[in-house]
C-alpha cells in the first residue's frame, strides 16, 4: 500500500484519530494521537516532538549529564517524520490508525530507529539486504498497575503456577488471553512463528517471523508494546524485565540474522566448514570482537546482567558454537534458506532498534575488515570456555568499556556513544543512590 491509497484509507474512515509514535534511547513507545487533517502535514513534512523524549530516562527523570538536549537547550522540539511504511491498525483499540516515525532527515544522535536505518543503509551500500526476527521471553502476572502499586511493586503473583516450558495445558488455561496475542499481533502486522509456555510460572516465549532488519525492529517494538496492551485487556500485566526473580530462569531477546544477495542467504555455503560461508564466518568474528565495547546496546540495564550469569541459559563468554544454546553466538544451519546466526546475548528488556544496529553494524565490519574466527566452535558447556575472554560483568563495566571504545564510535559516530553512554552512566547512578531491600535484610539489624 503506497502513501497515496493509506491517505484514502484514512480520509474514508469516519475516525478522525490516528495515532503516532517514536521510540526513546530505552526502546520505549512515546506518542500521541493526531487529528487525521495534521497527517497529511506530517507525512510530507514532518513535524516538532518535543525532543524532551531523548532527555529522560523510562522514569521520565531528566538527564543532568546530556548534551543534545536538557535544561541547557530549553528542551526545544526536534522535526521527526513518519514513515508510511509502518501504516497498519490496533485491532485491539478501535482499529485506530497507527504510525512509526524517527528522526533520521535531522540525523538527531539519540534516535534509535534513525541509527538502525544508517547502518542499513551501509549494508546496503554493499550489496546486502538483510533477514532478521527477534524473539521473547517475558513473564505474565496476575496484576494490574494498580494492585501491583498497592503491592509497592512486590510480589506479583504469577499467571500460572510451577515450572512448565511447552506446556499445551498451561496455554490452554489461558486461552483467551493466549489466543488474543497470536490473532490480534498477526492483525497488527506483527507475525508470529511461535507461540508456547517456557519453563518458569506464567513465562510465554513468542518468536517474530524474519524481515528486513528495519522492519524486524519495528516488528519487535511494536510486539512488547502490543503485548502489554493486550494483556492489560485480560487484566494481566506482562514484564519484558531481563530478571525479575533470582530463582527464575530471565527472559532473553535472541536476535536471528542472516545476510543476503541476488535472493541468495550469503552465510550459507555447501563446500565450507560446517556448511557456513567465510561471510559469515567474518560477520560473526565481527560481533565477537565487538561485543565487549557495545554490550550496553544489548544489556541496557542495572538487571540485564542479573540474566548473564552462569548456567541462566544466557551466555557470559565470547564464545561461537553449532546449534549451542551456551554460547554467545549459536549458529543453525538446517538448510540453505535457513542458515543463520542467533546472537543470543541480548535481553528482552534491550531497546530492539539498538541491539540489531549493533549486530548488524559489529557483523559488516568483520566482513569489511576480513576478520576470521580465531577459535574452534565451542562444544559443551560454553560458560566453561574462556579462549576469548568473558562478558563485562555488570552495566558499569560495560559502559566504561564502550565509552572509551575507538571501535563503537567507528561504528555509531562519536555523538551517539557519547549520548548513550552518558544516559547509561545515569542509570548507574540512580542505583547506587538507592537502599535496596537486600541490603536492608542482610545488614539493618545485624551490622
């Protein structure tokens, strides 16, 4: 559907709203509804979101450290355009109109989407088109905002009880609620391959079908949103957290890639080693190199890193394996079509639009600088090889180490790294100046 028929759709339709969005530095929606009439205007020249939205964190607590916006600039608006690309309806709200937009014709340095797009755009360049899908795991309680704020936010209850992945009952006791999320996404525009429990009270995993990686993206974005929305209809709260309970196993946001060209999947080769191309092999030396300097794009918080530990079925070393679920990067190559790398570092509380730009970005520089893979895949437990080095240990030391990284500003420009690294510095902060309630119980009456 080209721009010219979603205007008809629209002028035809007897609901004068249409509903907008953009994402900010955490990969969270932040929009508003229009009157139809303003969308033609926006459509083609774009229009002011009050750039407030890059200056502040998911709390809405403005940044004191930023330089692209603060009390500094007068939080001035900042021209976004919408991409009619992103057109589809909210069946679950009225079938309302709903578009996507960024900031990419202003090349602002804190839009997510807009620098996504560039690295496409050096894919590209190249000759490359891309296939990528994310999936998710995430937790769903019996809540609402408001019995979990009576709760003081602890304690949610679980969906469902015990430890129960594939569970055929545990989705059909739930199959309201179940079934909305597969039909009522695919209305969306938000495919879904899979849906199934994963082990663990009330956990579903739901794996996106494969697009281009922008789209992917949006296809991402749009599902956690979608997914909240939905579940708030069934009077259910689901939580995208990377870890909300020491003894559960945390929720992953696996990032599936593969490279393409003349409608060929250029990582797959019959005559290489393990049937994978030295492409491929080069993209992934790429992402393994880069992975310390970038981490934060994959685990943006202080709980990202209560996920990458040991045995969680998240890795912790720079490691590649064959269909090997303890490794950072697992490669599965069941045929042609299929071959591809699962980057299985990132959280599902990573900011879809940066975890992917940072793949992709990490993969094009290893095929652009040759890189090769400088050690065997791993086979077994992949937590105990540490020929590579291990992951940064927590969001500190990961930010630390892409702040002062020559590589992640070749990669992303030295204005995004420094905006980035500076809103996850503040991030850092705000934890250490809370009491949190571990530290009450172990030390409030014995010390």
């Amino acid at each position: 559907m080209n721009q010219k028929e979603i205007l008809e759709r629209i002028h035809q339709s007897e609901d004068n709203r249409v509903k907008i969005a953009i994402t900010d530095i955490d990969g969270v929606l932040r929009g508003k509804i229009i009157r139809k009439e303003k969308l033609l205007s926006t459509l083609e020249q774009g229009a002011g979101f009050c750039d407030v939205v890059f200056g502040w964190d998911m709390m809405d607590a403005a940044y004191n450290n930023a330089e692209v916006t603060g009390w500094h600039t007068g939080y001035p608006d900042a021209t976004f355009h919408l991409d009619p690309e992103t057109f589809r309806n909210i069946p679950w709200d009225e079938q309302i109109p709903f578009f996507l937009g960024d900031f990419s014709i202003t090349n602002h340095p804190a839009c997510p989407r807009s620098l996504l797009r560039k690295v496409i755009q050096k894919a590209e360049k190249d000759g490359y088109s891309t296939g990528f899908s994310q999936e998710f795991e995430w937790f769903n309680f019996q809540e609402t905002s408001d019995t979990l704020a009576a709760k003081n936010g602890q304690s949610p209850t679980p969906l469902t009880t015990g430890m129960f992945g594939y569970s055929i009952l545990r989705a059909s006791q739930q199959s309201p609620y179940f079934n909305d999320l597969f039909t009522l996404l695919d209305d969306f525009k938000v495919p879904l391959e899979g849906l199934h429990t994963e082990t663990g009270p009330g956990v579903y995993e739901a794996a996106i079908e494969y697009s281009g990686a922008l789209e992917a993206a949006d296809r991402a974005v749009l599902f956690k949103s979608g997914v909240k929305e939905i579940a708030a209809r069934h009077q259910i709260m689901a939580s995208f957290m990377a870890k909300w309970n020491h003894d559960l196993p945390g929720c992953s946001g696996h990032i599936h890639q593969s490279l393409w060209k003349n409608g060929k999947n250029i990582f797959h080769d019959a005559k290489g080693a393990h049937q994978i191309s030295s492409t491929m092999e080069s993209y992934m030396a790429g992402q393994l190199l880069a992975l310390p300097y970038i981490l934060p794009m994959y685990a943006p918080t202080i709980n990202s890193y209560k996920r990458l530990v040991e045995g969680a079925w998240a890795p912790t070393t720079l490691t590649w394996g064959l269909d090997n679920r303890t490794t950072a990067l697992r490669v599965i190559n069941p045929s042609e079509k299929a071959t591809r790398v699962e980057l299985r570092v990132p959280g599902a509380d990573a900011n879809p639009y940066l975890a992917m730009a940072a793949a992709l970005a990490s993969g094009l520089y290893g095929i652009k600088n040759k890189l090769k893979l400088t050690t065997p895949p791993t086979t077994g437990n992949g937590y105990q090889d540490l020929s590579n080095g291990r992951l940064p240990a927590d969001l500190k030391e990961a930010t630390q180490a892409m702040k002062s990284s020559d590589l992640a500003i070749e990669l992303f420009g030295a204005p995004f790294v420094d905006h980035f690294t500076k809103t996850r510095e503040w991030e850092c902060r705000q934890f250490a100046a809370k009491v949190t309630d571990w530290e009450l119980k172990r030390y409030f009456e014995i010390i």
